[in-house]
C-alpha cells in the first residue's frame, strides 16, 4: 500500500494527510457512541490528522468529543460548521453564530477549533454582511476560539464571492470533483489557488454512486457504466474514485466518510491500494477520466 502524503492547507498553516475523515454518518443511526470511539481512533492509528463535522450531523458532534477524548484531540485538525444547527439553521446572524460555535466546542470537548465553515447558505450575502456570520466568526478567531474560518457550499459562485473579501482560508466544495463531474477544476480550484485559500474535496464517492452498488442505469447511465467496466475486470471503483480525487490539481485534503471502524479501514485501503497501471490507463480510455 501507498503512504498518505502530508499537504499543505492552503496559507492555513495546517499540515494534514492528503486524505481526511467526513464524521456525518457517524452521528447517524447508522453508527453508535461505540462505533464512533472505535472508527475515530482507528483512523487516528492509520495516520489520518483531519476529521471534519456539523451540528447537522445528528450525534456526530459529540460521539466525536467522546472519541476525542483522553488526549486523542491533540493528535488531529478538528473542523466542525456554523449555520445549519437544527436549532437555528439558516441563521447567519452573530448571536446564532457564537452560540452554535460554543455549542460544537462544549459537544467536542476542546477549547478551540481548527477551522470553523460557514455551512450552505442559501444566498451568500447574509452571512458575509456586516455583524453577521464572517464578521462573528473572525471576532472568535481574534479570541482564539477559532483558528481558521471558511465556507462549505455546494454553489461555485458563493465560493468566489466568498474568496473575494479575503477572509477565506478554506473552501470546501462536494460532489463537483468526482469520477462524474469535474466542473471544480475551472472554479473553486483555480479561485482558492489565486487566494492561497484550502481546498477540501467531499462527496468524492457521488453520494454512494461510485461506492460499489449498482447504481440505476436510466437515472445514472456514465455511473452505471463505470460500475458495469470495473465489475467486468474485478476492479474496486471506490479505489479509482478515491485516488482520482487524491491526484487533483490542487494540494487539498480528500474526505471519505465512515460510520464504524469497518468502513474506515475500507475507505483507507481505497486511498492506499495500488492500482495496476494498465486498469488506470483503460479505464481512462473508455471515459475520459480516471487516477
């Protein structure tokens, strides 16, 4: 198996491996506390320094403080959002934003955060306007509760409006640099490396179409075509969907997501395995993309 490089986070400072820990489903009913001390900490032992969470993840929030504990979160970058706390979602204003941002940190058990994430807003001029999220968000970030702010969104425009004031040290976009759709490469990717911002890349498995089930032929036909090749040839797509994202133009961190310490172990051994030379260059053949 391959080694996880350690990149650079944009001008964050953060030195993290290439491939990070996405902590929804541990806050699912997929996942329990046990699942989560046991999945978090084995990621941990593998090398993996960056986890990443929400309040909208249901329990995640403090399953993860729990398997943070005793000692286990000085060994890792820890990145949670604000504005989607089912409390208050939607709710980019100051007051919304300090308490969510006190909340994760009490659910987490830490007293600061890594980076802190605007989380999908639905128009992007509300929690950049003055006294509302960004402004919040830079106050905690003077006071130590926060060492690096950012924005997580689906939209390509907000991420450039949002890299515009220059107080974006981190974008973090899903499902738009994947095996499917690679349309971050002429946006975001570009747009962060001219502001020196952290590129973080989600949803790198399509929402599961590209994790190994048989996706639907008539609503999802290149998916269905790229697992109909790899189950011809006995090839694993999760391996060449992960390591596609893991070689993007851009020295960013790739996240996988996991509910126990099962799927963690998957996920990494999709991130290390080798991949024979030929298999990468025919399937690069048959769609015009591949690692």
């Amino acid at each position: 198996m391959k080694d996880l490089e350690i990149r650079r986070l944009g001008r964050t400072g953060i030195r993290s491996r290439a491939l990070g820990l996405g902590c929804a489903w541990f806050g699912s009913k997929q996942s329990s506390d046990r699942d989560t001390v046991e999945g978090v900490r084995r990621a941990i032992d593998l090398g993996i320094n960056f986890l990443d969470t929400s309040p909208y993840y249901w329990e995640s929030e403090r399953r993860l403080g729990s398997a943070l504990a005793e000692g286990w979160r000085d060994r890792v970058y820890l990145q949670t959002k604000t504005g989607t706390h089912p409390q208050c979602r939607g709710d980019y204003s100051a007051r919304a934003t300090r308490w969510s941002v006190e909340n994760s940190l009490r659910l987490l058990r830490t007293d600061y955060l890594d980076s802190c994430l605007i989380h999908d807003p639905d128009d992007i001029e509300l929690p950049l306007a003055p006294g509302h999220a960004l402004d919040e968000l830079l106050q905690m970030k003077e006071e130590g509760l926060v060492r690096h702010v950012g924005l997580g969104v689906r939209s390509h425009e907000f991420h450039r409006r949002a890299l515009e004031t220059g107080n974006m040290d981190i974008v973090l976009t899903y499902l738009d640099y994947t095996l499917l759709d690679q349309s971050a490469a002429e946006t975001v990717l570009p747009w962060a490396l001219e502001w020196d911002a952290g590129v973080i890349l989600a949803s790198v498995l399509g929402m599961g179409l590209l994790a190994g089930l048989k996706p639907n032929p008539v609503k999802d036909p290149l998916a269905h075509a790229m697992w109909r090749w790899c189950r011809a040839r006995g090839v694993n797509i999760r391996h060449l969907a992960l390591q596609f994202c893991l070689v993007a133009p851009i020295e960013g961190i790739v996240l996988f997501g996991a509910a126990n310490r099962k799927e963690v172990e998957e996920g990494y051994e999709a991130a290390t395995a080798e991949i024979p030379e030929d298999v990468r260059r025919e399937f690069r053949a048959a769609f015009g993309v591949g690692p």
